[in-house]
C-alpha cells in the first residue's frame, strides 16, 4: 500500500525517489520525491522554519539564495538589474490583461515590482502582499503592501494577481492556489514565473533551480495545468509574451551574480539570447490561470 506522503497531492499518482542533496545553509540532507503521473516534484520534509529561512541574511543574499540581493534592490532600485524583470513583468501582464486596473504581487518582498508599477503607470492601482522583515520595513516606507487583515477584505477585487518565484517556495500549493482565486475577480488573470520542471535534467538534484532549503514545490506544465484547474481557474496557453526578452535578461544576469546595471549590458544582443533561453527553461510551456 502507498503511504500518504509518497502520493501526488496533484493527481494522487504514486511518487518515487528523485534523489537527495544537501542545503547550502544548513548542511542538511533533503530528498525529493516525483509523482510519477504528472511530474511535480517536492521535498520529502521540507525546511519550515520560515523566520530563520527568511531572516535579513536571506534578503541581503547570505542565505539559501546568493544570488538575490533585496536590500540592494530596495536602496537602488534604478541601478539594479532587476529593473528589467520589472519592466518585462508589467509589459507581458498589461498584454494580457489590457483593461487592468486592479493588481495584487502576492508575496511581493521588498515591494520592488508594486514600487515599479505605481511609478511607471499611475493608472493602475497596486498592492503588494507579504509577512517578511523587508514588507513590513516597506509599508512603513509608504509602500502599499496589504496585512493579513486587509487581504482577507479585498477578496474578488483584482483583475491580475502576480506570484514572481513563489509557488516553488509554498509546502501547500493547492491551498495557496485557492488563496489567489478568491482575491480575484471571475475573468481576472493569474500570471506567475517558476521554474519549469520538465526541463530539468535527468539528475534532478543538479538542476540550477535546486535550492531544497526554500524550493520546495517544482512543478512541470502538466502539473500546474492539474493544480490550477483543481481550484477553481481555467489554465490556458502563455507562449511567448511582450516582455520575456526584459523578463530573461535579469535571470540571465541573475545567474551571473549581478546585481548592477553597467553600460555594457546596453550592447548585449539580449533579443538574440533571450529566444535560445526561453526554449531551454521551458518558460512559455506553463500555463496562466484564469479565474472561472
């Protein structure tokens, strides 16, 4: 018989081993697990200490993820190279949503992209939503970044919730899926990034999106497809979007640990690169939800 812990919370397949790495920060062994009908992968016992994971280490890239750096971004948000995602982030949502008027970046961090939006399109009404250090810090700021209480009250009020690299780090996935439906409106649009699972290689552990200690949840386009029709959206087709050349220069740069804009960065042939990686993470295969 199948225990509980080794079925798919997706598709309720059986799950096999995909292998064990350790994490960089604690030095512990995490191992995942694979449903072997729609592929999502997900760590065995994942790391739910969410006050040490998330401390001001995290946020300055001395944590699990090195190569992110918030407190830079939050300081000089017009020199860092994550102004490109920003802009390519509001460019692929305003294409697929052109009456846009309400927007929610659920697990916003630092608030960078709701900062961005609300001084390169004023029209637009943003709010961010997040429990960390860096949210609260920005909400003092003037941020627009909603409590607990305030996200409870504004359920079915958006036309777009954006999650930027966050369902990967939910233990949940189908419940934080049901927390996005009921913030939006029947129609509204749910656009979200995450690595894509079906291009990692066949040692699952030496995928580059690994990071056991806060990536806990990989999913494939079948098992987002599954997940999002099991909560109430309609997955449909992303593709390719206005906005993916800008959204994949910054993983590019991300990768090669900058977190500055340089002027040679203007001479990169970035609309000749970014096709070749847009194919090679799979990033226009994962299917956006719409709210039914």
């Amino acid at each position: 018989m199948t225990s509980a812990a080794n079925t798919c919370r997706l598709c309720r397949a059986t799950a096999t081993p995909a292998g064990v790495t350790r994490g960089r920060r604690t030095g512990r062994e995490f191992s995942f697990l694979r449903c072997t009908g729609c592929g999502f992968v997900w760590v065995r016992e994942p790391w739910t200490d969410y006050a040490a994971i998330y401390d001001d280490r995290y946020y300055r890239g001395e944590g699990s993820d090195p190569s992110v750096d918030y407190a830079f971004e939050y300081n000089y948000p017009d020199v860092s190279v994550r102004q490109a995602e920003w802009d390519g982030i509001l460019a692929a949502v305003s294409a697929c949503e052109p009456q846009l008027k309400r927007w929610l970046d659920f697990g916003c961090g630092n608030g960078g992209l709701v900062r961005h939006v609300k001084k390169s399109r004023s029209e637009i009404e943003i709010n961010g939503y997040d429990t960390g250090a860096w949210a609260r810090r920005a909400r003092q700021d003037g941020v627009p970044i909603l409590d607990d209480r305030e996200l409870h009250s504004a359920e079915g009020r958006f036309d777009v919730v954006t999650a930027i690299e966050v369902i990967e780090h939910v233990v949940d996935p189908l419940e934080f899926l049901r927390t996005i439906r009921r913030l939006l409106r029947p129609g509204g649009l749910f656009f979200y990034t995450t690595g894509n699972a079906a291009h990692a290689p066949a040692e699952f552990k030496n995928w580059s999106y690994v990071a056991p200690e806060i990536h806990v949840s990989y999913f494939t386009p079948r098992a987002m497809t599954l997940a999002l029709e099991g909560t109430g959206f309609r997955a449909t087709p992303r593709g390719t979007l206005p906005g993916d050349v800008s959204i994949l220069r910054y993983k590019i740069l991300k990768g090669l640990r900058r977190k500055r804009q340089r002027a040679w960065q203007a001479w990169v042939p970035w609309s000749v690169l970014t096709p070749v990686f847009h194919r090679r993470l799979g990033m226009g295969e994962m299917p956006l939800g719409r709210a039914v």
